[in-house]
C-alpha cells in the first residue's frame, strides 16, 4: 500500500514570558497521534470542481463525508473523474492518492484511509454527495437550468409556429401576451388579442376568456384552467406580473384612473390593492408593462408607463402592508415617443424613492438597445456594453434594436433580487432573433450560468415578449418565465447551492 502526504495542517503554540510546555507530549507530538480528515458535524474542509466548472462545499456525518452539489446536477457528470482536496492531521498520510481522480458519485463512494504521522492509528473515511441545503442569504445563485419550453400551439392557442400565411395573425403567435406567476405552481398567460382583439377583420374581434386569460403548471406548462377575475371586465385588464413572492398582480383601467388587483391563487378572486389617479396602462398596442420588485405583504414598488412623452415618464408606486401608500412619476429624461414607443423602467428595491433598471431603444439599427441601472434622481450607474459578440451569443452583433411594430415590448427589462443578490433579466434581440439573458447587476455583462434563451423566429411585426420571476427563501429557489409572442414560453430554475 502507497500512502501519500497531502494538504498538512498545524496547528500554532503560543509561547511567551510564563509560558512553556509542561512535557514533551506538547500540541504537536499529539497532533501527530492523530489520523483525521478535519472538519465537524456540520462543516467539512474537503472542496471539489466539478465538472461543470463549480466548486461545492461538503458536510461531515462521522466518517462519512457528502459532497453538496446543486440538486439540478446530474451526479455522474458532474462528479465523474473530478480530484477532491482536503485537510488532515499533522503529518498524516492518505490512501490512495488523493490527486488521482475518482467518480464520487459511484455507488458505495470513495474510501480514504488516513494513517497518523506515527503510525498508531488509522481511520477510513467514505466521501459520496448529497443534494446541498439552503444557501446562506446573500449567496445569489450559482445555476440556472431550463425545465421546459413550448411553443405558442403547444400552449393551446390556434395556429403554427413559423407559418405567416393566415389572415387572422393570432395564428402565427401575434398574441400581445403577458405572463406571471400566481403563486409557485402556476403561470398565468393573457393574451391581449383574445381579451380586447383589436384586428382589422371585425368578425375576429371578439373577446375570448378560455384564450385570453390562460393558466398553466409551473413545471410542464400543462393547461390547468383559467383566470378567476370576478368582476372585472376583462378587456380592461391590461397588463400582469407577479411579486417576488409569486402573488400575481394586474393592472385595471377605470376611466381615467387605474385599479391595482391581486391574486393569491388562479381561482380564487381578485382583490383591490388600490387605485392609482392616472391611467398606468395608456395605451392599446403592446406597450403596457407592469414590473415590481418587493412583497405586496411588506414592501414593494411597482412600475408601469406613464404614456409615451419626450421625458420618459413612469408611474412608481410603493406599497405596504397590501396597501399602495405612495404614488410618483419618473422621469428618465430619454424621450419614450422615439423607437417605436416603448419604454420601460423595473424597480431595484422595495424601498420608497428606489433606484431602477431601464430598458430603451434609441433609433433602429442593430446595437440601438440601451439598458441602464439609475438612481432615482436619475444618475445612471452602470449601462449595459454595446457589443456582446462573443461574450454571449457568437453571432450577436451590438446590443439588439428595436420592432417594427408600434408599441412592440423590446428591450424588456426586469430588476431581480434572488437570495440577497441583484440581477438584471434583459430580453432583446434583433429581426429574426431573440435574446434573452440574466446578467449580474454591477457590470450589466457578466451573464449567469443557464439562463440564456436564444432562438430564432420572425418577430420584425411581433407584439415582443416579456418575463416575471419570483424567489422562494424557504427552499432556496428562484423560478423565471420568458415569454416571446410568435414563439412561446420557457421556465428556468435557479437554485443557489
């Protein structure tokens, strides 16, 4: 048997006036009796890359020690010919070699024996993995994965996908879609072209509730019912998201004011948040946006267009307590009417007087999308690079531009606050693509692993797309949702393990 001296730890004598060793068999001596791996019941120093490029921590139950790898992570893979370092006791000697790889998800695991400095003893150790606990808050996460995608006729809407040959566009995916989540197992999908068609062929304008107001499971984007929305007259509902909680949250026009309703569950009935004396949802193409960041039950902002004017104005509002208690206009001071009018802000905190994302497109070529982080006076702090070639996609070519179509949501832009980190959603693209990406919120250029959704379709003439998210802090997960009109929709998890 070849034994190996690896990573030695020592430990440190203090020595000074009235001190001294009492014998010989000082700390160092004792050390050397010693054959462990260090580590306690609840934290192990052993570390391990794997083979996605991550580092995961381990844990120590006796002398079994378990590598913490993301639970999205296929075992094998990941933990298949990768090297684990660690600690022992002074002068201690480790078999096998410890530098030559194993497969630490193989059933039965890996054994180590580690034999003391001087030989008197000897422990074995077995290392295998386990799915990792909740994160330490402030962590972020460390990966994103696709848990299912499906196009616009798989969602149950009549048409094909890619087939621009119906009179009646809907059937090509121009749905003016909006998505949020309505608590952590379903997604709501609205359809501004069922609720309030507003086609040129009057025997297709007629509003259609079964299609415009369509529900689905978080998991596989099965069909699961529609929209419970009492008394409200759906055509007015004009746009939806979600706060980071999932409680689903849409905006209603009244006359020359605004409702703010909530859902705490698909079925169950809206309820009234507040009104806003203004209208936040003004215009009638696909330009409406609603985006929050906070708990509706805490605190939150919600934000949503102010009409489309040369001062780039914005509704914020904060609620507390399930209670809207503050009502303001931003102003980016980037004209909202350039572009094809659309414009939109994302708040960065629950915070009255909160800084913001902003999301615009100044001219038409590629490379003419501009997103931002602002304070609330409106210094802007960061700004997004103007070409990702090759840092993101390989065929990207500046930041994206803009739709053809009026109104058209492009770039959408979306805060996010996932385990005490801020992250920027950005969903772009040009004529024939779209790109939509996670990004961390310092630089606006470092993209987060799994998050990237790209994919090509025709949306020169499309409403554009929008997203919603929410985190959950008791299991540690965040669940995105990307929708793209003449496309479909996606759903990612990031988990932060």
């Amino acid at each position: 048997m070849k034994l190996h001296k690896i990573f030695i730890a020592t430990g440190i004598l203090a020595i000074g006036l009235g001190f001294q060793s009492c014998n010989d068999d000082d700390i160092f001596t004792e050390a050397g009796k010693e054959a462990i791996i260090l580590g306690g019941d609840d934290l192990c120093n052993l570390r391990l890359t794997g083979n996605s490029g991550l580092t995961w921590k381990s844990k120590m139950d006796g002398n079994t020690i378990y590598i913490l790898i993301n639970p999205d992570l296929d075992p094998f893979e990941e933990l298949n010919g990768t090297v684990a370092q660690f600690f022992v006791s002074k002068g201690a000697l480790v078999d096998p070699d410890p530098a030559i790889p194993q497969n630490f998800a193989q059933d039965g695991g890996v054994e180590y024996t580690v034999i003391s400095e001087d030989g008197s003893a000897r422990n074995t150790y077995l290392v295998t993995y386990s799915s990792t606990a909740v994160p330490e808050y402030g962590t972020g996460y460390t990966l994103g994965t696709q848990i299912v995608e499906k196009k616009f006729p798989e969602l149950g809407f009549p048409g094909e996908q890619g087939n621009y040959g119906f009179s009646d566009s809907r059937q090509y995916g121009d749905l003016n879609g909006y998505v949020g989540f309505c608590g952590h197992n379903h997604i709501v999908l609205m359809s501004r072209q069922y609720t309030a068609p507003a086609l040129g062929d009057a025997s297709l304008n007629v509003p259609d509730a079964e299609l415009g107001l369509r529900v689905y499971n978080k998991q596989d984007l099965s069909y699961v019912g529609k929209l419970n929305i009492g008394s409200i007259d759906m055509k007015n509902l004009m746009a939806i998201t979600s706060d980071m909680d999932g409680i689903l949250v849409g905006a209603v026009v009244n006359g020359g004011s605004c409702d703010i309703y909530y859902w705490t569950s698909y079925n169950s009935s809206p309820l009234l948040l507040g009104s806003v004396q203004g209208n936040l949802c003004s215009t009638t193409d696909g330009s409406s946006y609603l985006s929050i960041m906070g708990k509706l039950n805490d605190k939150a902002n919600i934000s949503g267009n102010a009409g489309r004017d040369q001062s780039g104005s914005h509704y914020m509002i904060h609620v507390e307590n399930n209670q809207i208690v503050d009502t303001q206009v931003i102003e980016t001071g980037a004209r909202a009417d350039d572009g094809n009018g659309f414009q939109m802000i994302s708040p960065l905190t629950s915070e009255l007087n909160s800084s913001y994302m902003f999301g615009d497109v100044e001219g038409t070529g590629n490379g003419s999308i501009k997103v931002m982080a602002k304070t609330y006076k409106g210094t802007t702090k960061v700004t997004m690079p103007a070409v990702f070639n090759g840092s993101w996609q390989s065929w990207w070519v500046g930041t994206g531009s803009n739709i053809t179509r009026t109104g058209a949501r492009r770039p959408y832009v979306n805060s996010m606050l996932i385990n005490g980190v801020h992250y920027a959603l950005i969903m772009n693209g040009t004529a024939w693509w779209w790109h939509n990406d996670i990004a961390g919120l310092d630089d606006l250029s470092t993209r987060v692993n799994g998050t990237s959704w790209a994919y090509s379709v025709n949306l020169a003439w499309s409403f554009g797309g929008c997203s919603d998210w929410y985190w959950d802090d008791q299991r540690g997960d965040a669940y995105v949702v990307y929708y793209t009109d003449r496309y479909g929709m996606a759903v990612f998890r990031l988990t932060c393990f």
